[in-house]
C-alpha cells in the first residue's frame, strides 16, 4: 500500500510540472522565446537604472507600483495577507546573489524571478488555447503574442511586486481548473487550499476566484452529497488561509477591518477625471496599451525627493479604438458562447475586478496596475470566439486579421512608449 501510494504521489507530482512547465519542443522555444526577449529588457533596466529596486524609494516610482515595500515586507496585510512569506523566499534568494548586498545583482535576478513568472503565464496561455479551446497552432500563437505585447506583461516582466506572481497563479488555476471541469472532475480540497493560500494570500480579493469554478462542476447543485463535498472542500480551503492570516495578525483579526476601511477610503477618492475616461484609458486600456506618460515630484517623507512616473488618459482617437474594439471581441464572445461553463467561469472572474475597481472604484485612478488580477481574461476570451466560429473560414479570417492588425497597432504603440520610459529612466534613476 505505501508502495502504491509513492507512485500515484510521484505520478500527481510529475503531472503537476507538466502542468506548470512547458511540455512539448514548440512550448519550450516559446518559453525561451518570451524568457530572452524580457530577459534583455528586464537585465537592461536592472543593471543599468536603480528603478526596480532603490532602499530609499518605498513606493510609486513607476506607475504606483510599491516595488521596495513588496520585497521588503510583501506589503500591507490587510491587501497581501500572506506575501510576506512569499516575499522573504524571494528577497532572500536574491540576497543570495547579491551577497547581501542591495545592488544591481539583487535587482537583477528580482527582474529574472518576475521575467520567470510571466513567461510561464504565457505558456499557460498557449496551453489552454491549444489543450483547451484546442485552436490550430498559428491563431493560438497570434493571441499568446497578442497578449505578450500587453503594457502589463512588460511591465510585470521586470517587476518585483505581488501582481507578477498573482497572474502565474490565476492563469494556472484557471488551466487547472479548466481541465478538471472539462473532464468532469472534482477540483481536490489539496489543490484548493494551495491555490487560495497562494492566490488569496498575494492580494486578499483575488480568493474568490478560486471557488468560482466549482459552481459548475457537474451536478453540484443537484445532488446533496456533491453539494457537501463542495461545501466541505471551500471550508477547509477558507480555514488553511484563515489560519495562516490570522497568525500573521497574532489573531487580532479586527485589525484587518480598520485597516480594510482606512485603505478603501484611501484609494477610493473620487479623481478629476471622468469616471468612464479612467475606466477606458486605465482599468482596461492601460493594461493593453500604453497611454501617454506625467512626471510628479515625489518624497520618501525622510528627505529624499525623487521623480515618480504615472500614465495619463488617452488624448488621441485610435486608442479608443483600439480598446472599443478589443472590448467587442470579449463581449461578442461572451455571447457567443454564454451557455460554456468555461467561459462563465473566466467572464464572473473577471466581473469580479470590474465590481471592486469600476463600481466600488478602489483604485480605478491607478487601475493600470491590477491588470495581472484579469487582463489574461481577454486573450482567452479572444480564442473562445475563433472556437464559437471554428465551423466558418470567412469568419475566422476575418477575426484572424483583426487580430493581427491590433497586434501590429499594439507592438507599434508599446514600443514608442517603452522608448519615453526608458528617456525618463535616463534622466532620473541611472
């Protein structure tokens, strides 16, 4: 029996890093694709600018992400109720490095461990258009370049921040969670607990994602039993993170409500611009398709000035466009495929992120930088309508060549602004 149990222990543990990893030649060339082209953009920025990581900047540097803060302590509990954990394997394998030192080693292997994550979450991409919606290899590689080229992907590719890692996790899961549903199996209690440790744990919000697709496993609501498992599985998952947050507090657990309400009104101030400009040019747009930049004068509050770089709203036509056109595709999708309990799974995910910084408007102002909570939504959204028109060429083509014109309008657009980034790297944090 212990022998028994070795084998199907190893047997999960091999699956699992077929899983993770790449499995095939052509997975693995994409993989190395994607780790050498961030991997001389991130080795660029880390050795030649201190902005990835400077012991006197805590925050903002670059478009409100919290770089120092997050390696150093994994951030505030009340938002990352675990990170801590994460972020001290992190910065200590860094230090390893570095040999203890802050320099730009440690800066570059945190942009090597972030450039890691991505180019995981690629794969992760092509493999549930390929394995899942099962596209033929040139539309599937079209949308993983598609999204390769998003402003979030390059800029999680050499940032250190819990981001980077939430969008590993939540397109891994939802592979994971993809392949059980579509063979009609359970998501195990293991795997649950895993995933909300890891997911709720970077960014408290993100855990109700995990239990999403099990409201669509096979008749769950049917059947009493398959409905107390399920009940039974969410409990221990909520427990195992509940246990490990409290801990963190020394079980002090009203803190995490005053510090919840104090952060909420924080960054949920209403702003100058129109709600629906901001909702357009940053909670969607800006995770696609780089804005204009601002420049402001920021402090450390201990005397130490520097300049903090931030996207601005649209100010021309065609990214407007571009964003209108790009929304269509995920909505005409939906639609398309409205009856599929994988999309249903992907879309109330996504609603989740629209309900907490569109209605609630909890940092819609910055909202630029939450897109590796659900910006993977849209590549995949984008392959589940070529498969709901697998059965008409004239329409696949005509999809194939929008998509291919909005990849050439984004490599163009991202690459100019990438160009003014690296100006104001120059000018400011060599």
């Amino acid at each position: 029996m212990p022998k028994h149990s070795t084998l199907v222990f190893k047997q999960k543990f091999i699956d699992l890093l077929k899983t993770i990893f790449p499995e095939t030649k052509f997975e693995l060339l994409l993989f190395v694709l994607f780790i050498s082209a961030y991997g001389f953009l991130g080795t660029s920025i880390a050795l030649n600018y201190r902005i990835i990581f400077d012991d006197r900047i805590p925050w903002d540097a670059y478009f409100s992400f919290d770089n120092r803060a997050i390696v150093m302590t994994g951030g505030g509990f009340e938002r990352h109720p675990l990170a801590n954990y994460f972020f001290n394997w992190i910065r200590e394998f860094s230090l390893l490095f570095s040999n203890g030192k802050k320099d730009e080693i440690f800066r570059l292997v945190l942009a090597c461990c972030s450039n890691i994550a991505v180019s995981l979450s690629l794969i992760q991409i092509y493999k549930y258009l390929k394995n899942i919606i099962t596209l033929p290899k040139k539309i599937s590689v079209v949308i993983v370049f598609f999204f390769a080229f998003f402003s979030t992907s390059i800029l999680l590719s050499f940032t250190p921040e819990t981001y980077t890692y939430t969008l590993l996790f939540l397109v891994l899961f939802n592979y994971y969670a993809a392949l059980k549903l579509r063979n009609n199996e359970k998501i195990p209690v293991t795997a649950l607990a895993l995933a909300g440790i890891s997911i709720g744990g970077l960014t408290v919000t993100n855990i109700v994602k995990v239990y999403i697709p099990l409201l669509f496993e096979k008749k769950v609501f049917q059947n009493w039993r398959k409905f107390g498992n399920l009940i039974f599985r969410v409990t221990i998952s909520v427990a195992a993170f509940a246990l490990l947050f409290m801990y963190r507090l020394n079980f002090k657990f009203l803190n995490f409500f005053d510090k919840s309400a104090e952060q909420y009104e924080k960054f949920s101030n209403p702003k100058v611009t129109p709600v629906w400009d901001m909702i357009a040019s940053w909670f969607f747009g800006g995770n696609m398709l780089f804005s204009g930049f601002i420049l402001r004068d920021y402090h450390n509050k201990k005397g130490f000035e520097y300049k903090a770089i931030f996207m601005e709203v649209y100010t021309a036509f065609l990214p407007y466009v571009f964003v209108g056109l790009v929304l269509v595709l995920v909505l005409w999708s939906y639609v398309k495929n409205f009856k599929n309990k994988l999309v249903q799974v992907l879309m109330i995910s996504f609603l989740v992120d629209i309900i907490i910084h569109c209605v609630l408007k909890f940092g819609l102002h910055t909202s630029y930088i939450y897109g590796g909570h659900f910006i993977f939504v849209v590549p995949l959204m984008m392959g589940w309508l070529f498969y709901a028109y697998k059965e008409s060429p004239k329409v696949i083509s005509f999809l194939y060549s929008l998509v291919i014109l909005l990849l050439i309008y984004l490599v163009l657009n991202n690459i100019f602004r990438m160009s003014e980034f690296f100006q104001f790297l120059e000018l400011y944090y060599r």
